[in-house]
C-alpha cells in the first residue's frame, strides 16, 4: 500500500505535471506504468499493450490539466488505460468485419504454430484471461500477472475493496475451468 | 477448496493453482521502467516551441521597433542549442528553449478536455 509520504510525492508530481511540467510526468508515468501495461494486457497481447501505452501516455499528458483531484490520478490514469483497450478492442472487431483471414489460413498459422507463444504456456493462459469477461479480466490480471494483492489492486485502479475481491474470486472460478477445459494446466 | 483469502492478500489456505500461474506469467511480467517514447508526443511541442522563437523577437515590433531585425544583428545559437542568444543595438535577449517548452506544455493543458468516452473524469465507474 502507498505510504501517506509516497501520496504527498505524488500530489506534487501531479501539480507540478498539471502546469507543465514534463519531467514531473515522466516521474509519475514510471511510477504508475506497470499497472497501466498490466491493464492494457489484459486485453491485448504484449507488443499491441506497448504501442498502447503511447496513446495512454499522449492523452493523460494532455487532459491532466483538468485533473481536480490529485489523489485520483491513479485510478484516473487506470480509467484512461481501460478506454484507449476498449477503443483499440472495437477498432479490432470492425476490421474483422472487413478483412476476415481465409479458414485455409487460419488452419495454416495453427498448424506453424505461427501464433507467438510464451514459455510453458504463459501466452495461452493470457489468452484464457482475455476470454474473461470484462471485469474479471483486469483484477485477475493485475493478481496473476502483477503479482499484486487484491488491496492493492483496489487502491491503484480505484475500484472498492469488495468488488475486487469478489471479482477475483469469480474470475478465478472461471478460469479454473477454462484452463482444465483447454487443456492447459494439468 | 480455497476461501479466496490467498488469492485476496496472500494469507489463508494456499491456493496451488494461483502459485502456479503467477509463476508461470512471470515470464511476461512488465519488468523494470520503461519510458514513453517522449520523442513522438513531444515532436509537436517542440514544433510549437521553434515557432514561439520565431514569433517572440518579431513581437518587439509592436513596441515601435520593426519586424524586420536591423542589419547589424547577430544572432548566435549555442552549439547545446539550450538557448538562443539574438544580440541587436536594443540589448541582449535570451530565450530557453526550455522555458518555452514548458510554456507551450502550459497552454495544452488548458486545452477543453476530450470527450467524455476517452478522458475519464475524477469519478470511476465500478465494473
């Protein structure tokens, strides 16, 4: 959990970053970044998580100007990292709609195996959390990934102590079966 | 079964299958401090910047001095090209590009804010 002197730091950072100051976002950008990355893994796969956190960084580098409150800029950067997913989500389900990968070629990849995988199965178990839905996604993310605790998670996202935890707990229900279900742990 | 106290703090029955997970996403585990590519969000800054340089010896005019700088003006630019010296009859003006980065950082935030779809206010929706 933040120290209430980690909290002042950062009140200062975001003053500082709200009138301009470029180094004070780097600051807070480094300080919150991992839990931005883990957010947007949660919804896509590693390298397009990257790219991403450019537009994240651009667009909190922009609106942080009307940021009241600077004990929200956490969960406020979260939020932002959740929206830029959603809309890279959507952008992804109209081009499907477009350009659909012959079934010849889709057999093709999975028989290359030309989809990227991870050592011991990290990719597949990643992709069984992306077919969460949406509000188990992040929290089993930011647990299982992160390696953060539930309290933790709360109080970096913004979201209450009980609805992660419950989340937590269904998602991990979830994907429990999933995961016997595809085969992927033993 | 587990009471979904380890999967909540680490405390309570272990849970196998949580250890094992963790263990086995560690590989892909965001480690150590990236930066953001400052170069692509800061280009645009630093365009704005360069004409603020162009625009802030020409505002001189309007205190009865000419747009145009006197034949005798030399300009020099520091090879760190932190700052831009311009010498003229009427003294010495130095500019920090800096400053003027920062200015310009400045007037962006006061820019209205996106549409509420893509910039969150202070309030979080709970999923």
């Amino acid at each position: 959990m933040a120290s209430r002197r980690q909290r002042r730091r950062t009140r200062a950072l975001v003053r500082r970053a709200r009138r301009g100051n470029a180094s004070a976002f780097a600051t807070l950008w480094d300080d919150h970044s991992s839990t931005l990355r883990g957010i947007l893994m949660s919804m896509v796969h590693g390298q397009e998580a990257e790219d991403l956190m450019q537009d994240v960084a651009l667009r909190a580098w922009k609106a942080i100007g009307a940021l009241e409150d600077a004990d929200r800029f956490s969960p406020w950067l979260c939020t932002i990292a959740r929206n830029v997913g959603r809309n890279a989500l959507a952008a992804k389900r109209r081009a499907a709609e477009t350009i659909a990968i012959s079934v010849d070629e889709a057999a093709e990849m999975a028989a290359t195996g030309s989809t990227p995988n991870g050592p011991e199965g990290a990719d597949e178990i990643m992709n069984c959390i992306r077919e969460l839905p949406e509000a188990y996604r992040e929290p089993l993310t930011l647990r299982l990934l992160l390696d953060l605790t539930g309290p933790e998670i709360a109080e970096r996202t913004g979201l209450t102590p009980g609805s992660v935890r419950v989340n937590l707990c269904r998602g991990m229900k979830l994907l429990r079966g999933q995961l016997e279900g595809e085969g992927v742990m033993p | 079964m587990s009471d979904g106290s380890y999967l909540w703090d680490r405390t309570g029955e272990r849970d196998p299958l949580v250890d094992v997970l963790v263990s086995k996403l560690a590989s892909k585990r965001p480690v150590g401090r990236r930066r953001v590519d400052m170069t692509r969000w800061l280009a645009p800054l630093v365009s704005a910047a360069a004409v603020l340089l162009v625009v802030i010896p020409l505002g001189g005019a309007e205190h009865g001095a000419t747009a145009v700088a006197p034949p005798d003006d030399t300009r020099s630019e520091p090879a760190d090209g932190s700052a831009i010296v311009v010498s003229s009859p009427r003294g010495t003006t130095t500019t920090d590009v800096g400053g003027a980065l920062n200015s310009v950082a400045g007037e962006m935030t006061d820019t209205p804010a996106a549409p509420a779809d893509e910039v969150p206010s202070d309030t979080i929706s709970q999923h």
